[in-house]
C-alpha cells in the first residue's frame, strides 16, 4: 500500500508529460510564442481571418456609387483590387456627409477611409495615409459668361459656398490671414452639388478637386476653371494611428505593384481619360442633339442592342461620334449612314441600305458586336470593348499592328491604356514599315475611342436621371411594406 501511494504522484506526472509533450516542442522549436508580441493586435491577420476589408467611402462619381451593372468608382475599383491582393472581399461602409469619414475611421468602423481625401497637415495629425495614388489641385469654379476672378484677391466679395469639412476650407482658411475680408460658407452639399448649382447660375464661385472638375465638366460643359488655388496636393488612402502597421504595409506594397505594373495608370485613364478630352463645344452641341434628334432614334438604338447584347448607350454614343445621329451621312471617302459603314461592310452585313436608320443601327451593333469577340481571350473588359471602337474605326488588322508595337515596348498588348500609345506610331516613318500592314492614321482611333467615351458617359448620366424622375419615391410614392 505504500508502495502504490508514492509511486502514484510519479504516475500521474508521466501522464501529463505524454499529453504536454507536443506543446512543450512547439515552444521550443518556436520560442517567439511566448512572447507577448504574438499576442499583440494585427490588423492585416485580422482582415484575412475575417474574410473582408472593411472600408468607408462616400458617394461620388470619383469615388464609389451604383450603376445597374452594380457598384463603380476609381476607389471601389482600387479597394476591391487591394481586396483581391490581400485575398479577401472587400466591404464598403458609406459615409453620409464627407465630415463624418475621419471620425468614423477613428471609431473603429472600418479598417480604411477611400474616399479621394486629400493629405493635408491638419489631417495627417489625425490618421496615417498611404503613398500618394494621384495628385490633384483645388480649383475654383464659376460658369461661362459671369466675372471670372483670376485670383485670391479677386474672391473678396464674391459670393462663395465649398462643402463643409473639406480641404477647401482648410486653404480659405489660410488665404483668409492675407486677405481679412475674405468670406465664404461651408454647406452639407457634396461638392458635385456645388457645381451644378454654379452651373445652374445660383451660385458664384465654388472650389473643387481637379479630379472632380474633370469629370463632372462633361455634364455641365459650362463649367470653367478660374484658377488654381495652390500646388498639386495628394490624394491617399487613410488608416487609423497606431503600432500596429501590418494593414498599411500591406497597402504600400499593394500600390507599389499597381504603379509598377501599370494598373493604377489605366485605372486612372478609364475613369479620367475620356474626361479630360471633352470641351466646351462638342459637348454643349452634343446635349442639344440628345434633346433633338436621340428620341426619333433611341428605340432603334434600344432594339439593336438587345439583339447583340450591347449597351443601347454605348451603341448611341457610337452612331453620334460616327454621324451625329444624321442618317443621311457621307463621308468623302465613301462610308455612309449613321454608323458610317462601308459599301463592303454592308454587303458582308447584308445591308441592302445604309442610309436606313434601322438597318444601319443594326448593322453597326452586329458589326461591333462581331469586333468585340474578336478580341484575343486575354482582353478583358473594359478594354475589350475600347480595343473593338479603336478596331470600328481603324480596322482590326492596324489594330493587331499596334498591340504587336505595344509588346515590343515591354508594355501589355491586352490594355487600352498601352495600345493607345503605340496607335499614333503606325503613322511614323520608323514604325510603320516595320509593321504587317503598314501605314495607317493611328491618332484618329484615340481620338476616336475617347470621344465616344464621353459621350457614352454622359448618356449612361442622362439615362439614369430620367430613370430616377420615374420612380415611385420621386412623387413622393412610398413602395409598400413587405
């Protein structure tokens, strides 16, 4: 009995030895686990364990906002390319007021803010930012036809209004030392709503980003720059202060990636490109065509694009850049009617009359249609889409000529951004001959490709406000509780 009694502590000992033993070599083998730095917070772990990158934003068109087809925006598309990076699906969260962004990343609400905010001083107290993805400048605004202030100075007594919160009131702010009576007021309006009202002639001056200049001129081409305010400012991604700097690590490489392999770059020429081209004229003659002539044929347009699985508004923005949506047009070089098309393509088509509107709108879709599986498998869209307007105009083979310069270049023969580049080449005398088949005006399809752009643009902007005038809430309709 004695025997059993000691020799049982003994037993018991060697059991739970046998059970720790793997823990034990764990610890050993790995000795950094008992420290405390294992324990501390990581956000980028904690990203990845969640399965989603929690990020707020605002609505704008150079931010995030939804479109039939589902959400769109250089930010959106910038975060969910990070998201993918990181291996995970990105969620946004969308702040009410621009106000609101900063104090809710400091809350905890999100792992990042996105939402084109400019890095200042003041800010940078506040939160950490990333590399700078784009630079633009504060511009101020007034419309064609009123006193154009053509500096600071020149604001004094005018009447002013910028969104509240915003860097432009951090620079009012700053010019205010030097000119005392400089005055203004800070509204809850998003700066896209400024501008129309400056468009609409109810408002003087406003101020807003470059970037958003840029976009928004091509819906209200009255719309001029006065000045800039100061020096290019950046824009960047902002994470909450800390020790913890794994998310944001994470994010320098990210972009780092992005600027290196070109992707910021046509990520940028996709939403801002076809923007920056447009001007006042072609675009104010462009509205009032949409109010003119785009109703006799928009059910055309409509009709052909469902057949060919096309956007209607793309397959319009086309037939006005071709003909200005004249059905009788003819060019000198032989091409005729709203699409333009040529005696062969027509005869390919079966088009027995191009000067029809119905048959040549169907006759361009099927056409369009036809270049955009063309494509080779690796053009994505939408650069598939870009490559085939490029091939409308200049032909599919100039085309292939240019993406074969594109890749003698190092650059990617799949992407709109690169091939546009190399398109002016196949006029130039050190080029051209090198290629299959030859000389071709290789400026025209960019410029081509761009205004159709724009156009396309400011249907798809146009559509969806007629679209929202006809929705129950718009006379005050409340849908029924379900």
């Amino acid at each position: 009995m004695d025997r059993i009694g000691t020799d049982q502590p003994t037993g018991i000992f060697h059991a739970a030895l046998r059970i720790c033993r793997p823990a034990l070599l764990i610890l050993l083998v790995f000795p950094q686990l008992l420290s405390c730095s294992f324990f501390e917070k990581n956000k980028l772990r904690d990203v990845k364990s969640a399965g989603e990158l929690v990020v707020l934003t605002r609505t704008s068109p150079t931010t995030y906002y939804e479109t039939p087809e589902g959400p769109a925006g250089f930010e959106y598309d910038l975060v969910k390319s990070f998201a993918n990076y990181l291996g995970v699906k990105p969620r946004f969260v969308v702040a009410e007021k621009f106000n609101d962004i900063i104090p809710r990343l400091l809350k905890g609400d999100a792992d990042l803010a996105a939402a084109g905010i400019t890095v200042t001083e003041a800010r940078s107290k506040l939160v950490r930012f990333g590399p700078p993805y784009q630079e633009i400048r504060q511009q101020v605004i007034y419309r064609l036809g009123t006193d154009r202030p053509a500096s600071a100075e020149e604001l004094i007594g005018r009447q002013i209004e910028v969104q509240a919160g915003t860097s432009y009131a951090e620079r009012l702010n700053e010019l205010k030392q030097q000119y005392p009576e400089l005055k203004w007021t800070e509204v809850d309006k998003e700066t896209e709503e400024l501008m129309q009202v400056v468009w609409e002639g109810l408002l003087e001056i406003s101020i807003a980003d470059s970037n958003i200049v840029a976009i928004n001129r091509q819906y209200f081409p009255e719309i001029q720059v006065a000045f800039s305010l100061q020096k290019p400012e950046p824009l960047a991604w902002a994470f909450a202060l800390g020790e913890d700097q794994s998310l944001y690590d994470a994010a320098v490489k990210f972009l780092e990636k992005s600027r290196s392999t070109g992707e910021l770059a046509q990520l940028i020429d996709r939403y801002y490109g076809p923007a920056s081209h447009s001007n006042f004229v072609n675009l104010s003659v462009f509205k009032v065509r949409v109010r003119s002539r785009l109703a006799q044929y928009q059910l055309l347009f409509e009709k052909a694009a469902k057949q060919y699985s096309l956007d209607w508004r793309l397959l319009a923005a086309l037939g006005y850049q071709e003909s200005y949506w004249d059905p009788t047009a003819t060019s000198p070089t032989g091409v005729r009617g709203m699409m333009m098309l040529t005696e062969e393509t027509a005869d390919q088509l079966g088009i027995a009359d191009r000067l029809d509107a119905t048959q040549s709108i169907g006759g361009g879709a099927h056409y369009l249609q036809g270049l955009i599986e063309r494509m080779p498998p690796g053009i994505t869209e939408p650069d598939r889409t870009w490559m085939a307007l490029a091939a409308y105009n200049i032909g599919i083979n100039h085309l292939e000529d240019a993406r074969i310069i594109t890749q003698k270049h190092g650059r990617d023969p799949n992407k709109w951004n690169d091939v546009k580049n190399s398109l002016p080449l196949l006029a130039d005398e050190a080029w051209y001959p090198k290629t299959k088949n030859g000389y071709a005006r290789g400026l025209e399809p960019v410029i081509f490709v761009n205004a159709v752009r724009t156009y396309y643009d400011v249907l798809v902007k146009t559509d969806e406000e007629e679209k929202a005038k006809k929705r129950p809430e718009a006379f005050g309709i409340k849908a029924p509780a379900i």
